[in-house]
C-alpha cells in the first residue's frame, strides 16, 4: 500500500491556508520533529516567518553552528593518561571522568544546538559505534566530531570517512582485517545497514571481496592513537564486487558503491530519514521523490532534508502526533518546551541515566542496527519507567527553577490576573500534546489535577489567579498528571 496514512502525496512547499493554516501546531511540528521541541517564544517569533524560511533558519544555522570546545584530553593517548596520573587508579578515574564528561558535554550540545543535536542522534543510530568496544575519550570525541560535521553535509563523503574512523574500525573488527584473513563483519554492515538494506543489491561475493579491498587500516602504535593505514597488510589483488573487477582498494568500494548501487541506495537512506522524521509508516510516492532529490544532488543530505520538511507532505496533519517520543525527546522536548536552563552537570549526568534506564543510553545503541524506535519505546516495562523518570524530572524543574512553570503558565493564557483553572489547564494541555485530547472529560480530570487540594472557595469566588505562590506547585500536579496520558507520548 503506497499510502498508509491517506495524507497528502506532495513534495510541493507547503502553503498556509484556510484549511491549513501556519499555526501552533504545526509549527510545533516542525520543531518536535526537526529539532527537541521549541520554547513559547521560538513558537510566537515563528508565526511571524514563512514555514520555508524557519526551515532554512534552522538547518542552516545548525549546519554552520559552532562546535563544541576541544578538551584538554582530545589528543592524549593511553600513554599520556599514564602520565599525567600519579596511579593505575587515578589513570582509570581520569579516563572515567573524560568519558563522561563528553557524554555530558553532547547532550549539552544537543540541547543548545537541537537540530544538529536531532541528525547526530539520527545518524548515530545509523552508523552504530559501542562506546564499550573501544572505551576511551578520544575514540568517543572523534566519532561524535564526525557526526557533527557530516550530519548535514555529504553522504557518500560520511560513508568513506566512517569507514576509517578509530570507533568504527574498533567495534566492527576492521582492525583485525589483514590480506591474511581479511574480517567481512564492516563489509557486511556496510552494505545491509549504511547503504543498501538488508538483501538489497548485493551478494555473499560482493562482502567477501569488498572485505578484501577494505583491509590494511591495521596499525595502532598506542591504545588511544587513531587507527591508521598499513600499506603491506592490504590485500593488492583482483576483486570482482558489483560485476567489476580490478585492483580495488578501499576508496575504489566507494566509488563502486555509489555508482553502481545509487539506485538502491538513494531509496534505502531515503526511507530511513522518512520514517525517522515523518511517519513510521513510509509513503513509497514520496520516499521515491526523495531519493531522486537525493541523487540529483550528488549525495547531498541538506537539500533532502529541505524539501522533505518544508513539503506540504510533511505538515499534513495526518502526519503530526503519530509518532512515540524517543527517551532523549521525551526530556530534551519537556526541557525545553519549560525554558528549563540545562547546564547542570547533575541533571545532565541524570539525564543520561534516566534515558539509559529507558533503553537510550548515548553511544550504547543495543545492536549494530540501532535502537528499533518508535513502539519499541514503550512496551510494558518503559511505559512505567517513563512516567517515574519524567515525573522526578518534573518535581527537578519545580526545585531548581520554579519561577519556569509559574511563567510558562502566564505566558500561555497571556496574563497573571487569570483565574480560571480550566482554561489554564486547556492552555498547558494544548502546549504540551500534539493534539490536544478528544473528550471534555479528559480535561475536567485534569482541570482538577491543576487545583490540586486548594479550596474549592478560592476558584469559585474568582480570588484565585496565577499570582498565587501556589502555581509552580500547582503546575507540578498538572504536569505529574499530563504525563501519564497516552497522548503525551507523541510528537
């Protein structure tokens, strides 16, 4: 079936109409599906631009935003921990802390920079390392320095440069790969989860003899050094990959790959982002579309994602709300649809625990073939875990930055003297859920959450309003009770 959702099957720019208005809804849309979500403000500044232009502003300014600063350690090796430390101990706790400490200083980044922050977790989970393959600070800084500054660039260029990253080499075994007895686990993942999918375009043959062209990247002169190129160790000989043969080497497999294969490699990459940022159910009309944008330009990511979210497709209204929330959304979106500041390495150190918890744990993906996404994220035992984490997480923004509730709730009604609960209530609901809630009754439930044990008295005689020292408290409730409703799931 071409179109499982019945929405509309164009990649023409989307137009505000009277059917289709430019509103807060969609462009939350845009920003929960582009981005972790967006604070009152970026949503009112937004009306204000035409849907293209924030598209442009937001990839742009991810593509060209600054990244973050180099560590002391970024260079260092294992030899260079040894001494600076005064122990085997302090050696471990200072490669502990390193480690860490960049876990903490990318999800800082995704938060200050989101729509980069949204494809470097994308492509992570495409191009899958394991920090527990390596684990060690600069193998983690340069894998997740090659996803920053490829993420919106060129994909045929992202495919070559990751097969020669330390990470990559580690985790898929490419280092043990000699002319002796050259390794097809980075051949094999290569074709059926970077480029072509499973059983698409390619042999047994093909992997054995793309496993030879690709040896030689073998030498490793300390724990910590970047992996590097050993010209005797590469296999010289004639290979026959795709039909052709010749003497290739490793940049030959790229160029074979995306000439011979552009085809089924253009649908396949297509189809992920699609099903990543729209719809988990792919739309064939316009993932084909995408794919022919994609060759078009030679590879280039951004003019793919350009089109993709500025189309009228994308901001159908059958497509918003249908996805579940990923860990990392479900907090990064909440943080910042509060005006949360995170910067705390507390909350950020709790934050990766509580998404780990979840099944999300950055460089930890479960498998070579990365998260599964989408319903996966809440089966039985998640769905309680979300609402634990999540509520602690909200009674942290009510401690550390109450004054945050008290004016998102202002903001949203448009003045301190309101004082009827319910439309407050239907305000934060709005905000928060990609559509709302269907019946009257969900609101009144959660109209009473909002009260919380205040005096029926103080609503009913209108003295009540959102001066009150109560609000942050009263938000809280609101907010414990909002995140437990099925709907809150999704973006």
């Amino acid at each position: 079936m071409n179109n499982p959702t019945c929405a509309v099957e164009s990649l023409d720019k989307y137009v505000s109409s009277t059917d289709q208005p430019w509103n807060e809804q969609r462009i939350k849309h845009l920003y929960r599906r582009l981005s972790y979500g967006a604070a009152l403000s970026d949503i009112i500044a937004a009306k204000n631009k035409r849907p293209e232009q924030l598209v442009d502003e937001l990839i742009d300014g991810a593509m060209t935003a600054i990244l973050p600063y180099r560590p002391t350690w970024y260079a260092w090796d294992f030899p260079k921990f040894e001494a600076v430390a005064t122990s085997d101990e302090e050696r471990e706790n200072l490669i502990n802390d390193a480690i860490y400490g960049w876990l903490r200083t990318w999800i800082r980044d995704m938060r200050q920079h989101d729509t980069r922050g949204k494809l470097v977790l994308f492509w992570h989970n495409h191009f899958v390392t394991q920090l527990e393959t390596h684990y060690f600070p600069r193998y983690l800084y340069d894998y997740h320095q090659l996803l920053q500054t490829m993420a919106f660039g060129n994909f045929k260029d992202f495919v070559h440069e990751m097969g020669k990253n330390s990470a990559m080499l580690l985790f898929l075994n490419g280092i043990e790969s000699t002319k002796y007895e050259p390794n097809e686990n980075y051949a094999r993942e290569l074709y059926e989860l970077f480029t072509l999918g499973r059983d698409n375009g390619y042999t047994q043959k093909d992997i054995e003899e793309t496993a030879r062209a690709l040896t030689g990247w073998n030498h490793l002169e300390t724990w910590g050094h970047p992996v590097e190129f050993v010209d005797a160790y590469a296999d010289k000989g004639e290979k026959t990959i795709f039909g052709q043969t010749g003497n290739w080497g490793y940049d030959e497999v790229t160029e074979l790959l995306f000439t011979q294969r552009k085809d089924q490699i253009a649908q396949f990459i297509c189809q992920k982002i699609y099903t990543a940022f729209v719809n988990p159910q792919p739309n064939e009309v316009i993932i084909k579309q995408l794919a022919e944008t994609f060759k078009n330009n030679d590879w280039e990511i951004a003019p793919v994602l350009k089109q993709l979210f500025k189309s009228e497709h994308f901001f159908d209204e059958k497509n918003i709300g249908v996805q579940v929330k990923s860990p990392y959304e479900l907090f990064l979106n909440f943080y910042k649809e509060v005006d949360f500041d995170l910067i705390d390495d507390e909350v950020l150190g709790s934050l990766n625990y509580f998404t780990g918890m979840l099944g999300q744990e950055l460089a930890t993906p479960v498998d070579v073939a990365g998260w599964r996404g989408n319903r996966t994220w809440i089966d039985t035992a998640r769905i309680t875990g979300r609402w634990r984490t999540l509520g602690w997480t909200v009674y942290g923004v009510m401690d550390k930055q109450p004054d945050r509730l008290t004016n998102l709730a202002i903001a949203l009604t448009g003045s301190a003297s309101t004082n009827d609960p319910a439309l407050v209530t239907q305000k934060v609901i709005d905000y928060f859920l990609p559509n709302g809630l269907h019946t009257p009754e969900i609101y009144e439930r959660a109209t009473e959450a909002f009260k919380v044990d205040i005096p029926s008295n103080y609503f009913e005689d209108g003295s009540w309003n959102l001066n009150w020292g109560t609000i942050p408290w009263q938000m809280t409730s609101l907010l414990q009770y909002l995140i437990k409703i099925p709907e809150f799931q999704l973006l």
